[in-house]
C-alpha cells in the first residue's frame, strides 16, 4: 500500500538558491502571506521560519492572534483538519515539495490541526494556542519589571530552597498598598513572550483598568539538595504550603513592597498540579487569597495516602460537604486531558465545577478540547484575570462572592461518552 507522505529530497533542497531567505518573524510570515504568498520568496520564508523538520512531519504551524500558517510536505494535495473538523475558509497553496495554508482561528482557546493525505491522518498537533490581544506587548503601554532570580530557604519545610521573582508594574506607587497575585510553576512566567505571556497580561490589563495595580510573585517548586518537592508542596491536602507563602514568602515581599494584607486583594493560580495548590491555599487560607486561577488542575490522588492523607480527588467532595468559602474560582480544562492510576483529570474537575455550582460558588469552568498543556490556558489568560478581579474595590477589604445568575440559569455539566 502506498504511503500517505514520499519525501525524496529536503524541502529546502527544493527551492532556487536566489530565494533562500532567512528566519523571519511570525509577524513578517504573515504580512507576507498576505501580500505574495504565490512568490518563491514567500515559499522559502515558510521553510525557514517553520523549519524543514516540522513541515516534513506536518507539525509546522505558527500564529499571532487568529491569523496562522501552516506547512506540510506531501506527494498528493493534502486537506487541514482543525478541531478534527475540515478547516473553512483557509487558502491553499503549492510550493516546491511542500504545501502551505494561511487562515484564522478562534482566540481565547487552543486547537488541534491534522492532515488526511492519500485518504490518510498524517502530522498534526494538539494545544495550538490562539492568544487574545492583550497577551501580546501593545505599544504605548508601560512595562512592569521583573526583580532578579531570588533564593529562598525555608523553615516551614525544612531547608526547602526555592527560586523566585517578583514582578512590580509601571504603576506601582509606594505610597498606595498593591494587590498581588502568587503563580505557581513560576519560573514559567518570567519570559515576557513565551507560553504564559503573564507579564505581557498584566500590563495591558492594568492599563485598562480591567484588573488594580497589582504586584506578581513568580515562585518555582521547591527542592532540598537532589529531592524534588513539587509534589509534596502542591498535591498535599492541608495549609502547610499556604502558611509557607503567608509566614514566608509574602513576608519577604512585604519587606521589600507596600502590599495588600486582606484576601479580598490576593489571588493565586497555577497548572496542573499548581492548580490543585492554588485551590488547596485559598480553601485553607480564605483570609489570604480569595481568588483562584486553576487550570488543568490536579485535583486527583498523587498524595494519597490511606489512613494518613487525602488526596486532591476529594475536594468535589469536601466542596458539596463542608462549610463553603467565600471565595471565587476559575477552572480551566480539556477532554483530552490525563487518565491515568492518579485519577481522571477531566472528570474531576467536571465533578468539581458542579460541586461550586451546587452550593452557589461564584465559579467559572472553562471547556476545551485540550491535553495536559498550557496552551488553553495561557491564550485565554486576559478573560481569566478580568473575571477574577471584576467589581474590584480598592476603598474595600471584603466581599460576599455571589455566584452569577448567568450561571444559576444553566444546568449542572454532564458527560456524554463520544469516543466509542
């Protein structure tokens, strides 16, 4: 049977020595795409920009905001799948061994792409982030500063060494105390223009006046000498790391910033495993953080153990049965996330939202399609954050969190089985 992809020569080798052209800007790509995208210029732009590599496995994509690119290399037309559906409205080009599309998708979300070639799936991928706006630097808008890498050593956890940053905006004045929100995983937020685009975030949402003056603390996982404590810090059902940030970490901050001290003006968020820790911290700690930013979060059973502690996989649980917190959550999720002996990530956060539903939580779960990634997450960063810190009163230290009647109106989430 003949195979969906014959590749004879390098894609590069393909194109006329005139038109190599060098690496460009995903910007430049597709200012080009839409100018030439007929030229051998434009053709050896996308080889140099997406990478032989990845056009060869059909992975090469690139994108700001809805505007994308794609590329594959093929021995017959291929046709683009976006969301497993066949993709509208994209243009199509051919180019020496290889193939090029240039079209839009939904922001605020993640995608997945694939191909059907000679009648078969080839390439693809999953968790292609389509950013809002406001995750890109804007001009005009001023940037914060972010401090130097800095050491801490712990007493709560035993000569626990971390690393971390803090991230102070423009608008940042002494003189008036500052809201501050705590991220787990830290260290994937220091990079203004990487997967997170958290700084970038901040900004252009301080500058709209969506979210207050609010000071960033980026705070990576903990390790004493060659053990890793990630798990212990962020899985573990109990205030143990929630008083590590309050009697050490924002102590350290306060010493050095003007902060805010009541939970009304905290938040905390994180992914995966972080995820379950920010939700863990304010469930503990309502008079520190009152606002939760959780995606793909871990609320399953990697710090279980029987007799001695629970796992995450309980909170649906502790959620329907205990006292409820005045706090308001913002869950974010996929279908294709992990199943694994832990638990299920989807299933447990589903069965979490309708925990918060049911006894009134001001609550949001986010719903995509995505695997065990950023990607979701970090493209719809700038809704996440002005919902978390809507109606926000910096003349007030509290507020009674009063689920939304958009959401009352709606039914509890169900599971259809679509796999099979």
């Amino acid at each position: 049977m003949r195979k969906a992809m014959t590749l004879f020569l390098p894609v590069m080798a393909l194109l006329p020595a005139a038109v190599f052209a060098q690496k460009m800007t995903t910007a430049e790509l597709l200012g080009m795409a839409k100018e030439d995208a007929q030229s051998a210029k434009f053709h050896a732009a996308v080889a140099a920009t997406l990478g032989e590599g990845e056009i060869n496995k059909g992975t090469a994509v690139a994108g700001i905001g809805p505007e994308f690119v794609w590329a594959v290399a093929a021995d017959a037309q291929p046709a683009l799948f976006i969301d497993d559906e066949p993709a509208q409205d994209v243009r199509r080009v051919r180019a020496p061994s290889f193939w090029i599309f240039t079209g839009r998708m939904k922001t605020g979300t993640s995608h997945s792409f694939h191909y059907l070639v000679n009648g078969r799936r080839f390439g693809g991928r999953n968790d292609v982030a389509a950013y809002l706006p406001e995750c890109y630097a804007q001009t005009g808008v001023p940037q914060g500063a972010l401090s130097e890498k800095l050491l801490h050593t712990s007493k709560i956890y035993d000569g626990m060494i971390s690393e971390w940053w803090i991230y102070v905006p423009a608008q940042y004045d002494a003189a008036r105390p500052a809201a501050v929100m705590v991220w787990q995983d830290g260290q994937g937020n220091i990079q203004r223009d990487g997967g997170s685009r958290t700084m970038n975030v901040v900004d252009n949402l301080i500058n709209q006046k969506k979210i207050p003056v609010m000071i960033q603390v980026f705070i990576a996982p903990g390790t004493r000498g060659a053990e890793r404590l990630r798990s212990i810090q962020y899985d573990t059902v109990n205030d143990r790391y929630g008083r590590f940030l309050r009697d050490e970490i924002l102590a350290e901050v306060a010493s050095r910033y003007n902060i805010r001290r009541d939970g009304y003006s905290r938040a905390i968020a994180g992914n995966s495993s972080g995820g379950i820790c920010a939700f863990n911290v304010a469930w503990h700690m309502t008079d520190q953080f009152s606002r939760v930013l959780s995606r793909i979060g871990s609320f399953t059973s990697i710090q279980w153990r029987p007799g001695e502690i629970d796992g995450g996989n309980v909170y649906p649980f502790k959620v329907r049965k205990e006292p409820k917190r005045n706090i308001r959550v913002w869950l974010q999720d996929g279908s294709e996330d992990l199943e694994n002996n832990h638990g299920s990530w989807p299933l447990q956060n589903i069965q979490l939202a309708n925990s918060l539903k049911m006894r009134g939580y001001d609550f949001h779960l986010s719903w995509g399609n995505g695997t065990h990634n950023g990607a979701h997450g970090n493209a719809e960063l700038p809704e996440a954050m002005t919902w978390l810190w809507r109606d926000y009163d910096p003349a007030q230290t509290e507020q009674n969190f009063e689920q939304e009647a958009s959401e009352q109106a709606r039914p509890m989430f169900r599971v259809k089985i679509t796999n099979r």
